[in-house]
C-alpha cells in the first residue's frame, strides 16, 4: 500500500516539497548573467537543470518565479551556466540569498567573476567547467519559467578532463540538490555497458 498525494490537497508549497524530495538528485545550474551587456554580474543556483537537446546543443533551466537571472537573460539574450560542485557548495548556497538587483553577487560571497569566451556575462572563475549560453526561448509553466539556452562555448579545467578529453566526474565533483535542506555529494560510480543494439 502507498500513500496518495493529490496537488490540488496538499497545496503548490506543500507539493513542491514533495516533488523536490522525490525527484532526486537534482544537478545544480549555477547561472551566471549581467543587468546589461556591460552591467553587474548576477550568479544564482537552479536545481531544475538538464539537456535539452543536442543538435543542435540546447541546455534548460528552470526559474520558480521571475527571478533576477530570467530578467538578465531577457533583457541580455545571454548567460553562463557554471558547474556547481561539492568544494563550492558553500558558496553555491549562499548565491540563493534575495540579494538586491543591482548587488554583485560574485563580490558579495567571494567568487572571481572571470572573462568567458563568447558570451557578455562571465563565468565562476573557481568552477571547472562552464556552458555558455545564448537565449533560445522562455516557456511559461504555471509560476515557473523554462529557460531554454543555445550552447556556443563549452569550458573546462584541464586538471578535471579525462583522457576522452570529457569531463572526468570524480574530478569535477559535482554537488546536487536533494530535499529539504539537503545536498547531495559526488557519488560512486558504476560502469554498465548499454546492451547491443
């Protein structure tokens, strides 16, 4: 026997609880933007995070609520999505603070905000690797916004690449998000071969 949970019962708050400690765990886009071409840097943490497509290259976050990022991205067509990892976690946290608009958020935690290759909006300079994103499209879900974002430029560490020349994870240590207040460490690994096609 298994407990029922009916969203129209339980609430959108109550519910989002629930769905966040049950699909887990979350990877962690840490999104970097800037007010304007040449504005103040925003960095803020989206545990809805994945693969959209790949050719061509798309990656999505999504944003509860209208958020400082989405504005950016809107007003930019451009952003940064940084790999959150388990050294930065503490960090990563502290960037989901309801800092001011117009509050460098880099400054404010202690992050370098450093130059990215393609793209206005720079990138953690202490994150490993990083995907450099031009706005595709926004969907409206509900209260939430997909953010949808054509991939231009790739960046990683050479100390956490592989000899495929990916990233290697155990090297790249990501963190994710799990329920409540917790956060989930870089796991072991198992390698299964897929099955023949």
């Amino acid at each position: 026997m298994r407990t029922v949970f009916d969203p129209a019962e339980l609430g959108a708050g109550r519910f989002y609880r629930l769905l966040t400690a049950t699909v887990v765990p979350r990877p962690i886009a840490w999104v970097s933007t800037t007010i304007s071409a040449d504005g103040v840097p925003n960095v803020a943490p989206y545990s809805f995070f994945t693969v959209a497509g790949t050719a061509p290259p798309v990656v999505q976050f999504t944003s509860v609520g209208r958020k400082d990022s989405l504005r950016n991205i809107e007003e930019t067509g451009e952003f940064v999505i940084n790999i959150a990892t388990v050294p930065l976690m503490e960090q990563v946290n502290a960037t989901s603070a309801g800092f001011a608009h117009d509050i460098d958020e880099f400054e404010q935690v202690g992050l370098r905000a450093e130059r990215s290759e393609r793209v206005h909006p720079p990138r953690v300079a202490e994150s490993p690797a990083s995907i450099e994103c031009t706005l595709h499209r926004v969907i409206e879900v509900g209260d939430c916004f997909v953010v949808m974002g054509d991939v231009v430029a790739v960046t990683v560490r050479p100390d956490v690449l592989a000899d495929d020349g990916a990233p290697d994870f155990a090297a790249l240590a990501p963190a994710s998000r799990l329920g409540r207040t917790e956060w989930g460490l870089t796991p072991e690994v198992r390698t299964l071969p897929r099955p023949p096609q």
